[in-house]
C-alpha cells in the first residue's frame, strides 16, 4: 500500500509557547517527522515565540534537544535535522507587554499562509489575540490554533468565543482536540460512511449499547494541584469522550465539508439527555505500588475532584432511542488503552440447539495502543463433534495491514496541524459546538457539587471502582477488561 504525501502550500507558522512542554513534545518532533515526509514546501518557516531571551541559534539548539529526546532513532537524519532547524527562527515576546511584537510582524513574509498556534495558556489567548490584531500582524486569511481547555463551564467558554470573535472570523479559528487526528478516529467515519455493510445496521434496531473508554496508567503527580481545578469530567469527557461519542452517533452529513460534519456532530449534543446521579460513578485513586494516593497528590485531603468517572449517556433521537453509551476515563487504571466498543445485539432466534455462552458481534476501534479495528464474529469452532460456536475477530491492526509504511501515518498533531496550513477545519470543534458541550456537562458537575458527592476510591492498577461495575450489572451488561 503506498501512502500518498501532498505538500501543503508555502506558510510562516509561529507558535506562541515555543519554548513549553507541549511544544518540545509533540509540535517541533510532529513539524519535523512532517518535513522528512516532504509535506513541508522548501520555503515555508516556523517561529518560536516565548518570553525567553533566545538567539536563532539558542533556539536551533534546544529543539534540536528536544528531537533526539522525542523522534524515533532511525528518523534522526542528522542532514535532514539540519535541514529542518535551518527554517526555525525565534522571537521573544511577551502576551502583556509590548516589547518584540514589530520584530515578529517585520520576521513574517507577505502572500505565504501565516498561521498562528497558542500553545499557551487559555488565560493568555485574550492578550494574545489583541496583540496581533493592534500591531496588523494578522489579515483576514491568517488562522489562529487554540489550544484545550476552551473555558472550565458554558459562562467561560462564551466569554472565551466572544473575545476571539473580536478578532478573527469563525473561519480562522482551529481549536484543536487531539483526539480527532487520530487515524482510527478518522477511519470510523470512512468504515460507516464509505461502506454500505454498517450504515444501514448502525442504529438502536441493532446496536445494544456503546463502550467508549479512555484508560491511563499515569498518575497526576507533579500536577496535582492543577489537575485538581478541573477532574476527569472537564479534562476529558466534555471534549474527548464527547467528540468520540458524535462521530459515532451523528447522522450521514451530506457532504465531507467542515461545516456539514460539525453541524452533525452538534446535533448529538444537543440530543443528549440530561443524566441523573444514579447513571454517575466518579472515584480518586488510592495510594499503592509504592506511589501515593489522589489526595497526596493534589495536596488537598479534602479533595472532592474525580480522576475517574462512568457514566451511562442516552441520546433523545430516533436513531439511538434505547441504545445507552457507557463512557468511562480515568488514572492509574490498569493498562493505557483507548477505545471504542460498538456491541451488537443477539440474532432473533438461534438455529443452534444446546449452544450456550453466545456472545454478540463486536467491532472495536481501539486508538491507543496499536491502533486499528476487530469485528469479533462468531464461527463454527475447527473439529468434528457436531456444530460448536466461538467467536474470533476479524483484525485489522494498522502496523500489520500498512508494514513498514505505517511509521509514515502521521500522528494526530502532524495531522491537524497541516490541516490548519490547508485552511481545513473538519477535525477542529467550532464555537457552538464548545458551548453546547458546556450546556450538556455544567448540570451535571452542578449537581453533584451541590450535594457534596465524594468520589468513591480505588485501587491503582484497577479497572476502577466497584461502582461503576454496578453500573453496568444492572442492565445485564459488562465493561470490556481494559488491557
């Protein structure tokens, strides 16, 4: 299978935060990893912009760092990095301060697509979005990236919006969410959309219920108190969780256009049904394994804030009506594993006299780790003895269907990233989507801080706690084992 690699156009890329963790780990090794796939035009430049005081050079020097720290050994091309190093350029700048903005505004080239990644704080977005506006380095084809969280509840969110509003047009904003340039992510809407075999059965007709899970090994350790301010809900549900639940619950959009699948997604979130607490487990993991316990961490024994939650989640259509999505997400789970588990009901009736332990058709999307799909079918089991059933899957794991050439799938911020320089937004949220996510999550956060709910702890290395299995005993049902 060849992979098919389509430069993108000439652009001058500034990426605010440069000198940060998320810049170091994912945007200069992804920029790169993109560069050595020829998608970069030969002109086309990036610019760090942080408060440092940095030279080029200084600069060159600490992303070089950071690419033998985080690009694979047999990607590190010392020509191809010096290369690579050579576009890179730095400004100091600083969000509430005057001094650097001209510099960057006469470092930037005319008729070259300028994009613009705040890879900082959402608190500096507002001073951010000023700046470029009050010193003309922005003009109406200019886009902007923002960065998660957008706002901690609907109030902030729409604050959030209107302030970039001031400034730039809906068109140019890209608010990123990561989990949308993942390949299998993308594959979900190819397998339902592209193909007649599941369109017509991807329905509550069908589909007894949905399993979409989000398991971490990490600890928030070093990052407690931060973490401690938003929990599993804000960090994760509302938006990842959330835009996983729409691509599998929206309706056909009729075209692949940005605006057509967001409109569909919007409709899922606004057809969510409000839940009640019986329908939430939240829980704080424990201290074990030689590592201390959720409240240690955050340095507030009185910590209500989740690090893990289930949920049961109905949708109020004609599609989904009795179908229930199980979501769960939590740290220090058992395994690192992401995915989504899309459970079909039983045959009417069974041909089969005596055969016990039937087990429903499954397709599995798993994102992380060794992304790809199974469909788990059931099949006569090999051998005489009369007809015994077991059920197999029909696999397709990326790195074994693409060989070698799956290290050349880029990884989602590549992706989303070189949609951005396109002038793409498909994969990135839009404003009323953020704020009808808002609308949805604020309840129920408000309620169970009104009734002073406390997680309920569990073990590290757990699937979570005993709680959220309850959840599912009692509709008759069962989480997959996270591994």
């Amino acid at each position: 299978m060849v992979s098919r690699v389509i430069p993108v156009d000439n652009f001058d890329l500034v990426i605010f935060g440069g000198t940060g963790d998320l810049a170091r780990r994912k945007i200069f090794p992804g920029l790169y990893r993109r560069f050595l796939a020829g998608q970069m035009n030969v002109d086309s430049r990036i610019i760090g912009a942080a408060r440092a005081k940095y030279s080029d050079d200084e600069f060159r020097a600490f992303i070089e760092a950071a690419l033998v720290e985080f690009v694979a050994k047999d990607r590190q091309d010392p020509a191809q990095i010096a290369a690579f190093l050579a576009r890179l350029h730095y400004v100091a700048v600083d969000a509430k301060e005057e001094g650097g903005w001209e510099l960057l505004k006469s470092t930037l080239r005319q008729n070259v697509v300028r994009a613009f990644y705040f890879s900082v704080a959402p608190s500096i977005f507002p001073d951010l979005a000023e700046r470029l506006h009050s010193h003309g380095i922005t003009d109406a084809w200019s886009r902007i990236v923002v960065e998660k969280p957008f706002g901690r509840d609907l109030a902030s969110a729409r604050a959030l919006n209107e302030v970039l509003a001031k400034y730039f047009t809906e068109a140019q904003i890209y608010r990123i969410d990561h989990y949308l340039g993942k390949e299998t992510v993308q594959n979900l809407m190819a397998v339902r959309f592209a193909n007649i075999l599941f369109e017509p059965i991807w329905k509550a007709q069908y589909i007894d219920h949905v399993q979409i899970t989000v398991g971490e090994t990490v600890s928030v350790n070093g990052r407690g108190a931060y973490y401690d301010k938003s929990g599993a809900m804000r960090d994760m549900v509302q938006n990842h969780l959330m835009q996983l639940l729409c691509l599998i619950a929206m309706e056909p959009p009729y075209h692949f256009d940005p605006d057509a699948v967001r409109d569909e997604k919007v409709k899922v979130i606004r057809a969510l049904q409000p839940v009640p607490p019986q329908n939430i487990v939240r829980g704080q993991y424990l201290a074990g394994n030689g590592e201390g316990g959720y409240l240690e961490h955050c340095e507030d024994a009185n910590s209500k804030t989740e690090s893990y939650i289930a949920m049961k989640v109905e949708i109020a259509n004609w599609r989904w009506k009795g179908t229930p999505f199980y979501l769960r997400t939590g740290k220090r789970l058992r395994a690192r594993s992401s995915e989504i588990a899309i459970h079909f009901k039983e045959p009417p009736h069974s041909i089969f006299d005596g055969e016990k332990g039937w087990k429903e058709n499954v397709l599995v999307i798993r994102l992380q780790p060794n992304e790809g799909m199974n469909l788990m079918v059931m099949i006569k089991e090999p051998g005489p003895g009369g007809m015994r059933l077991m059920q197999v899957p029909l696999d397709m794991t990326f790195a074994d269907a693409l060989g070698v050439e799956a290290e050349d799938v880029p990884d989602a911020y590549e992706r989303l990233i070189m949609d951005v320089i396109r002038g793409n937004q498909t994969l990135f949220m839009r404003g009323d989507e953020v704020e009808a996510a808002w609308a949805w999550t604020d309840p129920i956060i408000n309620g169970w801080e009104s009734r002073g709910d406390k997680p309920q702890g569990y073990d590290p290395g757990s699937s979570g706690p005993e709680d959220a299995l309850m959840l599912m005993h009692r509709d008759g049902r069962r989480w997959r084992e996270i591994k």
